[in-house]
C-alpha cells in the first residue's frame, strides 16, 4: 500500500482490498485483521491497530459489501514483564501466559480480562465492531495442530527464511516480537518454531530437545528444573514463535487486508518474513497492507502498554466525543503520526471540528473533507450519539471551571450565552458538557484552574488610576444593556474606544489593542487573582451582574 501518497487512504485501501479479494477468487471473503496482546492498558496506540482496518473495513461495507473485521486478541503471549504500580510479587508469572496470570484487581478472570473488558467498552462507544478470536482458545483448542506439525515438518525450510534476515547482532524486538527471541529454540543447533509452556511452572522458559515426526512428540526442558513431552498431534502445550505464527494466521483465517506498526513493518521485519512464510510455508497470500506511525498524547512519545501509564482510549473517551476521537485517527494517513491532545490543545481540537462541520453545512468543504466526517460521525451500521445544542468546547470547560459542577449556576450560565434561543436542559448540551467537566476537573493543573475571589480586593481598587476608574465604570454601566455573550464582548472590547472618545465600531489601533490588554490585565486581578484567565466575556457571564458589582465596586 505504499502507492497511497495523495486524497483518501481509506477509499485506496478499501479499493486495493476489493482487488485483493478478486484476485484470490470470485467466491473468497473479505477479511480486515487487527491483533492486540492485553499484556497491560490498552492504549491509544493501540487503538490504531483497530482503527485503520476498521475504517476499511467500513467502507467496503458502505460499499455493499461483506466484510469481517476480526480482532485476533494474543493472550496466549507470554507476561513480558510487570508493568509500574504492580507489587513485586507479580514477577513469578512472568513467561505464564496472560490467560494464566491472575487479574491485579480480583475482578476478572485473568489479566488479559481485565485489560480487555474497558477496551471493548470503548470500541462499542466509538461505533467498532470487531469478531474477537482469543489466540489462548484456538491454540488450547486444538485448532491449530494441524498448522502447528506442518510448521514443525518445516522447520528446516523455516529457518532459511528466517536465516536470510538474522544478523549477528540482534536489534531490540518490537512489542510483541519479544516470543521470537532466540530463533533457536533448542538445545542443539536444530531449529524449532513452536514453544512449548512447562507443564509444572506454566512458564515458557522452555528449550525443545526433539521433535520426532513420526510420533509428533516432542520434548523439552524448562529452567525451573523439569523436563517433559507430549504428542503435538494429540495435545496443546505451547505456541508458534511471533514470526510464524502471523503468517499462519493470514493462511488460516484467510486475511486481505491488515495494519502493523511501524516496527512491525520496516525492512526485515515481521510483515517481511511473514510475507514470504505464508506463501513458502503455508500455501497462502500476505495481506494487502498498510504501516501505521505512532501515536502521541499532547505531546508524549512513543507509547507502550506494558510500560504502563499510557493513555487509553478510555480516558480520551472522557474529554473527547466518540465522533471527535474517530475523526483524529481517520484524517491523518496511517503513516503520519498523531497526537490526541489532553492538554489545553483540546480547545484547538474542538474548535476545527466545530469549524469543519460548519464548512460543510455551508457548501465549502471539499469532498475529502465531507468523506471523513461521515466516517467520523457514523459507521456503515449506526449513527453515533451528538450533542444536541454545539456550544464551544472552551466555552463550555470555562463554565465548569467557574461553576466546579453546580448543575443550576451552569444552566443559568448557558442560557445566558444562548438567548435568542435560551437552552431548556443541560442535556441539550451534553455529551460535550460532561466531557468539559471531566477535562476541568482531571486533566487542567489546579494552579490553572479559575478561583473567583470571595471578597474584593480593596487594595487594589483604592490604588485605581482615574482612568481605571473611568473604565470600570463604563464596564458597569454597560452591564445590563449588554448582558449576553456578543453585547459584553462587544462592552469589553469597547470600553477602551469608548475612553478615547471613539464608538464601539471603531477600528482597533495599536493603542487600542494595548489598552484593551491592560483593561483585560485589570480585570482578571480583581476578579481572579491573576492577570489571565477564562474568556472575559464568558468570565462575566458565569459570575454575574451582581457579583460582578460587588467586586469592583469601590467602597
């Protein structure tokens, strides 16, 4: 897929898929393949690995055609290790399979539950629809014995492949690659490509001493100790090496089309080699296929869940509204990388969806653009939830701030800002208003927060200027016949003009500008403490005239 440079990747991907599919033959499904290991929070890198096949998936659905999305959940990889927060004590689980190790919380099944159920929730809340396969359920079940003695029947063929991409010094494995580690897991020169789980301490800190083709048994010693064996044709005690094992999976679930990581996709890397395994050694075709860049949040870097402390699509589902997170990870081509924002870049976010849906309601928004909000707002199958009543997000987080969550002042505060057409409910406003307040109240510093003063600040009104005098004045005065958001805008702003003997509509001047600064510096101190803060005009509102007057009001 590295053909899509220019316009939209999903109509070219969904385009290449459709051409995959009839070139394998008129009567093969399609397939759209994600896979995630839950070794820990499930984050909004992750995410990417659903979204992309998702949206193509999506649209060749839109198109009138069947297409199965599956999400291929690797629980039977090993714990790698323990991500932060966890007791020490958690270490004896790892190499256990994340089916195998208990849930931290108590809550769940296993850890891979755990991390699991949240992430659902979230794909159900951003219109994703997903068949689950758990990979610890096919390969306990037996359903790829078959697979597994033809690896192994091959495993001679298979380390030439992987011979012609090995280097004498070994680069750090990607996420989810670290199973593949050594190549040879045996104890003599003898390659094998299937790892089996000690049946006494459960772990995969196993080497394979044989493997006899006629019996299938194979046998192998673990470093706790023992050493055992079982017949691969009659029992399931392991799995195949990373490399293997994903083009084994392209051939048996008969996959068109997946997305990988960057990692996963340079030169010599997974989808190299499994590229040429499936066709060599499996009889099958390497999807078509896109690498996706990484995903940041307000400015993070690379992220790993087993690292911990990750976003995850649960918390950006907190600030953000599920169409407003879809359109982030559907306007960027997978291979740019994209930062979802928690920090005050929220606003920004929130205000050019607000401005691309107003571009479109207009008549000028160019096709592209229409494309990827329909993508963003719905899926082939639903509609997602809007707000009713689209107030501006930063509006909105600047009323929480002031009101800390008081339902009756916010209500009154908004309707205040909307009176040519005066809200009847908060609902009118939510999910965005729940989505404000929760940024407010988690994810803004509480030194940034808004703290109104209690009582005036006498020392400074008895320290006023005369003209900081006059201007507080004019600013009362004006109060009442201004007293919505466009007329104490207008009033704030003007105020300035008005002390230079100009109207309201005059030009602004350098002069002007600095004057309004200063005014606005002024204001803030005697109403918050400090000389920045929320939209002046929304400030006012949120306080009110009387409130208002009492602070400013020289005894």
């Amino acid at each position: 897929m590295a053909g899509v440079k220019q316009g939209d990747w999903v109509v070219a991907a969904a385009d290449q898929v459709i051409a995959e599919g009839k070139r394998r033959g008129p009567d093969v499904p399609l397939v759209c393949a994600s896979g995630i290991s839950p070794s820990g929070p499930i984050h909004l890198g992750n995410l990417r690995e659903i979204m992309v096949p998702h949206f193509v998936a999506d649209e060749i659905r839109r198109r009138g055609l069947e297409c199965r999305h599956i999400l291929s959940w690797d629980d039977y990889d090993r714990l790698r290790k323990v991500p932060a927060g966890l007791p020490a004590s958690y270490a004896e689980y790892i190499g256990r399979p994340l089916t195998s190790v208990p849930d931290p919380s108590g809550e769940h099944e296993s850890w891979a539950e755990h991390f699991k159920i949240p992430f659902r929730a979230a794909l159900a809340e951003l219109g994703v629809e997903v068949t689950e396969i758990s990979q610890t359920q096919m390969y306990t079940s037996g359903a790829y014995r078959e697979q597994i003695l033809h690896a192994m029947s091959e495993r001679s063929r298979i380390d030439s492949v992987l011979g012609r991409y090995r280097t004498a010094k070994k680069a750090e494995a990607p996420e989810g690659e670290e199973a593949d580690e050594p190549d040879v897991a045996s104890a003599g020169s003898e390659y094998y490509p299937y790892k089996p789980y000690c049946s006494v301490c459960g772990r995969d800190t196993t080497t394979v001493a044989s493997f006899d083709e006629g019996t299938t048994r194979i046998e192998y010693s673990c470093q706790c100790g023992h050493a055992d064996g079982f017949e691969l044709a009659r029992s399931d005690g392991g799995k195949l090496v990373w490399k293997v094992d994903w083009p084994m999976r392209w051939a048996f679930e008969g996959v068109t089309f997946e997305a990988g990581g960057v990692d996963h996709s340079s030169p010599g890397s997974s989808f190299t080699v499994g590229s040429q395994l499936v066709r060599e050694i499996f009889d099958g075709q390497p999807p078509s296929y896109l690498g996706y860049s990484f995903v940041g949040s307000s400015g993070s870097a690379k992220m790993s869940g087993s690292a911990g402390g990750a976003p995850t699509p649960t918390n950006a589902l907190q600030i953000l509204e599920a169409p407003l997170l879809r359109w982030v990870y559907a306007r960027r081509r997978p291979n740019q990388s994209i930062t979802v924002a928690f920090d005050q870049e929220v606003n920004r976010l929130y205000d050019e969806w607000d401005a691309l849906a107003r571009k479109i309601e207009a008549g000028q928004a160019e096709p592209g653009e229409v494309a990827v909000r329909t993508r963003s707002v719905s899926s082939a199958t639903r509609t997602l939830p809007a707000t009713e009543r689209l107030l501006p997000f930063r509006t909105l987080a600047s009323v929480a701030d002031i009101t800390t969550g008081d339902e009756e002042q916010t209500l009154r505060i908004l309707r205040d800002l909307t009176v040519e057409d005066p809200l009847q409910h908060l609902d009118q406003a939510r999910p965005r208003l729940d989505r404000a307040q929760t940024w407010i109240a988690n994810y803004v510093p509480t030194e940034d927060r808004t703290q109104v003063r209690s009582e005036p600040d006498l020392e400074r009104l008895e320290r006023l200027t005369p003209e900081e005098r006059e201007s507080i004045k004019l600013l009362l005065d004006g109060l009442d016949e201004h007293w919505s958001l466009p007329g104490l805008t207008g009033l704030v702003y003007g105020v300035p003009k008005l002390q230079a003997g100009l109207g309201l509509d005059a030009a602004p001047t350098p002069e002007l500008k600095a004057a309004q600064r200063a005014l606005f510096s002024l204001l803030y101190v005697l109403l918050v403490g400090r000389d920045t803060g929320p939209r002046l005009p929304t400030l006012l509102l949120a306080l009110g005239a009387a409130r208002i007057r009492a602070l400013l009001t020289v005894a």
